[in-house]
C-alpha cells in the first residue's frame, strides 16, 4: 500500500516535451538550467535583426548628404541680355553677322490670282435656238481648231439653209433669162430694154442669195451640211475648260455651252498697293509660288501697271505674263508672287532677313554685346530684296547680330 507522501506533487517526476527526439527530466526544486523551446529562439532572431535595421536608418538619417552642384543652365538671362554658353552656340550653331551698308534693290511681295489670256480665249454658243442631238467633247478634252464640241438640231437654221437655196436656184434661172435677153437684143428680136430688165434682176437674185448664205454662216453652219443640223466648232486650239451642254437639252442663241483656252500662256492678275506702284515697270521679272506647290517657282514678266487704284483697297492690279506650256498654273488658283523691282537701288543698313525675329509682335534682332551676351533689340523694317533687308531704325553699322541658331536662342528664353 502507497503512502500519501509517494502521491505528493513536489515528490513526482514530470517529463518534458520532446525535442529533437529527446526527453528531459527534470523536478520542480532543481537548480539547473533549463533550455529555451526553438520557437522563442527564431522570435529574437528576428528582434535582433529589425534592431540592427533600426539604428542604421536613424544613423544615416543623422547624416548629413553630400551636396551635388546642380549645372548652371546653358542659357539664362542677365537682366535684359541673354547669356548662352560656348557649348549651346557650338550644339546649335550660333553665329553673327555684321550689320553692313549697301544698295538694296527691293522687291515687293504681294498676292494674285491665275487667269486665261484673254487672246486665246473662246467661248461657244448656240447661236440659234434648238436641242442638243449629241456632245462630242467634255470638259478637260483637248482640241483643234474646227472640232466639232456637239451638233443641234435647229429650225431656225434649216429655214434659212432652204432660203438660201430657193435663191441659188432663182439666180440659175436669172441667170439664163439674161443670157437669152442678151442674145436675142444682139439679134434685134427683141428690144435692148428687156435684156437690161433681166440683168437687174439677176443682181438682184444673186445679192438675196449672197445675204441667206451669210444669215447661214452667221448661225454657224455651212451650206453643204446637213440641213437644220448646226455644228458648234472650236475655233482655236486649246483645251475645254466648261462644258455646259447635255443631249436632249433645249437651248437658246444666248446660251453659251463651251469655254476653250489655250493655256500655253496663263496671266496673274497681282494686288500691289498704291504706295509700292512706283518701283513697278513693265519689264519686271516676277516669281510666282502658286498654292499647293511651294516648292516650285513659276517665272514671269510684267506686262502692264494697271492705270486705276481701287479705293477699297488702295491697290491695283498688275497682270504678269506667264509660260505655263508646263502645266503648273490653273485658271482661278491663288498665288504668291515676288516681284523683282527695277526701280532705283537704296543705300541703306540691311542685315539678313534670317536675323529678324518676332517678339510680341515686333520685329527683334538679337545684338552681340560681347562673347555669348546678346541683347534683344526692337527694329524698324524697310524694304527687302528677298534675302536682305533695310533696317531704318534699332541697328547701326558695325553691330554684330545673330543669324543662325537664332529660333533656338528665341526657344529658350520665350518659352
């Protein structure tokens, strides 16, 4: 039988749990050390290691960072001048010109528009009322003179055709009743006075005949041709340029039912101001850039300065003869022009037209004060000749301007 001191707590054995496989035994009153479970061991593994992250951030947080120069910027302003380094004018190819003193032969750039000349014109109509039967041309064909455009069947012109000929065959007749006359007054058969009757009236059938045979030609048709059939033919060369006619439909002598020109030789028709009038002549060269074809330059003359200003306008017009046996100009198209004046040459300070900026509207050249300083400077424009231009105010001989890499020194500042 056990005692109660063997079923006594502080007297019984507890094991431990396993670890590894092992069991540790150990009692409540033992002094020895007793080892850690692996769970809390990885818990200060971790808490060692976020202490170790902790206090090298709130190291280098209490470190102060090195300073990094930042780069001075490649152009900048210096009160009202511009300052721009070696390297941007080297990448941007900045360079000078000097303001110079010369001659300038203005030329003065103005608007127009293509027209057909006028001498190689046509334009065909019916000449009598009828209906178109058929249409032999259309607008863009090109023709010869004589081709027929379309045929109409006309009243108007078969009674004239049948006039004619009811003459032509009275003047037969007259005709041989005058000789008849003539032989038998030579003969004393008859009196002189019926030979000089039937003379008369041979002249007369012959001058009615003439007149229906104009009456015919005048509505367009010839005597041998088809009776009431009236031929419109184009009587220059050139290519149609309106086609207004359809078969079937009812015209009248004052319809006009084709256009024809020959565009080998175009005029433009310029608006040039009254104050510019002086400096054109006859003679001039002229060089047109029609719209949708900037790249191509058509050449030409002035032919006349117009004698009347329009007061809307304060400008007149100047007509430029043009070769266009290319094709490039169209009646009706737009087009700018560069007329190159003969007028007096002006001495004058001119700088290139490249030089001249806007700013605000207002046209700026850009002064080299010193090496990579240039200073913006308002102008007053003159005249120009196309690649140069006087410069009346802002600028003296001698200054030194800014031509290329100008957009890109602009760009930088007024951005």
């Amino acid at each position: 039988m056990k005692s109660p001191s063997d079923d006594s707590p502080s007297h019984s054995s507890h094991r431990a749990p396993r670890t590894g496989g092992a069991v540790i035994e150990f009692s409540p009153g033992s002094q020895a050390l007793q080892p850690r479970p692996p769970r809390r061991r990885r818990l200060f593994v971790v808490l060692g290691l976020a202490a170790v992250f902790i206090a090298v951030f709130l190291l280098r947080g209490t470190s102060k960072p090195a300073l990094v120069a930042a780069p001075a910027p490649s152009v900048h302003l210096e009160g009202n001048a511009i300052r721009f380094s070696e390297e941007f004018a080297a990448r941007h190819r900045v360079t000078s010109v000097k303001v110079s003193e010369s001659e300038l032969s203005p030329t003065i750039d103005v608007m127009g528009t293509v027209r057909y000349d006028v001498r190689k014109f046509a334009a065909v109509g019916a000449r009598s009322a009828g209906r178109v039967r058929r249409v032999f041309k259309i607008m863009g064909d090109a023709v010869r003179p004589g081709d027929v455009l379309a045929d109409i069947e006309s009243v108007d012109l078969g009674k004239a055709q049948a006039t004619a000929e009811s003459l032509r065959a009275k003047e037969i007749a007259a005709e041989a009743n005058l000789e008849r006359e003539q032989r038998l007054a030579e003969a004393k058969v008859t009196a002189r006075r019926e030979a000089e009757t039937a003379k008369a009236e041979h002249l007369s059938l012959r001058a009615e005949r003439r007149a229906a045979e104009k009456a015919v030609a005048a509505l367009g048709a010839r005597m041998e041709s088809e009776v009431g059939i009236l031929k419109l033919r184009s009587p220059i060369a050139g290519r149609v340029i309106s086609a207004t006619a359809s078969q079937g439909q009812t015209v009248e002598p004052s319809s006009t039912l084709f256009e024809v020109a020959d565009l080998s030789t175009v005029w433009v028709e310029l608006l040039v101001f009254e104050r510019d009038l002086q400096r054109v002549k006859a003679g001039d060269m002229a060089e047109m850039l029609p719209a949708g074809a900037k790249d191509v330059a058509v050449k030409g003359t002035v032919a006349r300065v117009g004698d009347f200003v329009d007061p809307s306008t304060r400008s007149a017009v100047i007509r430029v003869e043009v070769d266009n046996r290319q094709g490039l100009l169209r009646p009706g198209q737009s087009t700018s022009a560069r007329i190159q004046s003969h007028g007096p040459a002006e001495l004058a300070v001119v700088i290139p037209k490249a030089s001249v900026t806007f700013v605000d509207g207002k046209p700026t050249a850009l002064v080299l004060v010193s090496p990579g300083l240039v200073e913006p400077r308002a102008v007053e424009l003159g005249p120009d000749d196309g690649e140069r231009v006087a410069i009346r105010k802002g600028l003296r001989f001698g200054d030194s301007v800014i031509a290329d890499g100008l957009f890109a020194l602009k760009s930088e500042i007024f951005r």
